[in-house]
C-alpha cells in the first residue's frame, strides 16, 4: 500500500493519502485487539493532542505583528499573480514539467506537514475511531436506529452550527489569516468528524430503509473497488485538467467542477458493477494482494451467475 501510495503522489498526484495512512497504520496495527472503548479514548486523546498543536500554532500567529505577520501572510495565506501562473503554466505542461512541483508538494503534505505539524495525530485519530465503529458494527450496519438518529443530531445540532460559526468569521474577518489560524481551524477540527458521522449515518439508514434501490448495488461493488476508485478519480482528473491529457487545469468554474466529480461517481457506480460481474477483485485491489502474499491472485470469476449482474 505504502508503495502505491509513493507511485501515486509522486506520479500521479500530490494530494495522495495513501503514504500518511500507511504510515500511521504501521503504529496503529499494535492496537488492534484492544476493545472499541478503548479505541475511542485513544482517538479522541490523539484528536486532543492535534487539536492543542493546532492552537498552540494559530496562537503563535495571532500574536504576530507588523513585519514578522507581513512575511508569514506572505508565504502561508496569499498567493501572488506570479505564483498562481507558474501552477497554470506547470500543469497544463508537459509530464515531466509537472514532476519538480509535483515533487515539492507531496513532500510538504508527507513529511513536513505530517510529522512537524502533528497531522499524523490528525490522521491517527480518524482511523482509530473508524476502527472502533468498525467492532461496533456501526458501519455496517448493526447499530441500532437510535444510535444513527443520534449521531446525526449531534452533527445537525452541534457540527453544522460549528461549521456555519467557522464561515460567519471568515466572512466577517474578510478572511483574516490571523482570525483563520485561531479560531477557523480549531471550529473546523471539532465539527468535521461530527458531520462525517452524521453523513455515514444518513447513508447506513437510508439503505437499511430499501429506499436506495438500484443504487444499493452500486455503492455495495464501489466499496469493494475502494482503492481501484480512489486511484482512478486521480489517473481520470490529471487526464482532463493536466497538460499530459486534456489540459482543462484552471479553466472550469466551481459549477463545472462540481459537474465533473458528480459525473466521475456516477461512471464509477457503474464500471464498478460491470467490472465484478466479471472479476473477484478490482484491478490494484488485486496488485495489492499479490504484492502481500507475494504471489499472482486468482482475479477472474470462475462462475459468472445471471443473479450478478
């Protein structure tokens, strides 16, 4: 996984998560057997640890003044003209224009982001509260309605108005890195697994209810093809935007974006039903299990039934 997470943020693109939850996995594996108590104490002391960082840092912005606040707006918050056009310029270029950026970004995002800003307590946290829903049965399903009806009250009640809080004060600070570093990222870190939790119980109810239909199957063959889905979204987007392929980087508007990830699902929903008609596993889902077992993985279906497809 850790190199598929390499190829793809230094190949591909640079926002890849992969590496980051290859590394934290590596340390997180030692706390599998523990219950899922004790798997959300650990994720929100790791949430807590991220979240003091993350104060800590936007205080020492806050306290910033005259020339020292100037130089770090500078090089953190606003962007020139002049950089805005060497990303235009670099990504409807050629491939190998692309990979000295390409490079500087994902080594930003992996290493000094990850490690000396604290986003591996950031990343840590997320998984191991996945892990404590996933022996819970929470995201399979087997909680109980008044479980999912509760988290979703606490992120229309708690985590939309943290998040609504966030946009009123960048609003009325125009903006304001200082504003932004104190009180917007610490909103934003609060309210952010409340509204993921609110979504995911949405959805579990929502296809526990039968009224999904069709889309059920879709979401069901998506799941299964999570990491050929991810990496494809990615190999798909640099196609279309990047100089290599279609070139369109810079020129969509925000609706036109909008439009071109609404279509990309939809296309997945899709090849992911026809493609598990015909195979067991997604195509890198089967590159990661004959890398692990270091052998060739059985990948075509030995019995394709009417009922699968």
């Amino acid at each position: 996984m850790g190199l598929m997470g390499l190829a793809h943020a230094y190949l591909i693109w640079s926002g890849d998560v992969l590496t980051r939850y290859t590394m934290c996995a590596a340390v997180l594996c030692l706390f599998r057997k523990l219950s899922p108590k004790w798997l959300l104490l650990l994720a929100i002391v790791f949430h807590l640890i991220y979240a003091g960082i993350t104060l800590e840092h936007g205080w020492q912005i806050y306290q910033l003044e005259g020339a020292a606040l100037e130089s770090r707006i500078h090089g953190n918050w606003e962007v020139s003209n002049r950089t805005i056009q060497h990303f235009l310029d670099t990504f409807r270029g050629g491939y190998k224009d692309q990979m000295s950026l390409r490079f500087f970004i994902a080594y930003h995002l992996e290493v000094r982001s990850f490690f000396f800003h604290g986003r591996i307590f950031q990343v840590g946290a997320m998984m191991l509260l996945g892990m404590a829903l996933f022996k819970w049965g929470v995201l399979s399903g087997e909680g109980s309605k008044r479980l999912y009806r509760y988290l979703i009250g606490i992120g229309l009640f708690v985590g939309i108005p943290l998040t609504l809080l966030d946009i009123i004060i960048l609003c009325q600070t125009s903006w304001d890195y200082q504003a932004y570093s104190m009180f917007c990222r610490p909103l934003y870190l609060f309210s952010a697994p409340l509204i993921a939790l609110m979504w995911i119980s949405i959805m579990v109810l929502w296809i526990k209810s039968g009224k999904a239909g069709c889309l059920t199957r879709g979401f069901s063959a998506a799941g299964q093809l999570a990491l050929t889905n991810y990496l494809m979204q990615s190999i798909l987007g640099t196609l279309f935007f990047y100089g290599h392929g279609l070139g369109w980087y810079g020129y969509l508007e925000r609706y036109q974006q909008f439009l071109f990830v609404f279509t990309i699902w939809i296309i997945q929903l899709m090849y992911s039903v026809i493609w598990l008609c015909y195979f067991q596993f997604g195509p890198f889902e089967w590159l990661w299990r004959s890398l692990t077992y270091l052998k060739f993985q059985p990948l075509k279906r030995q019995c394709m039934c009417a009922g699968n497809c």
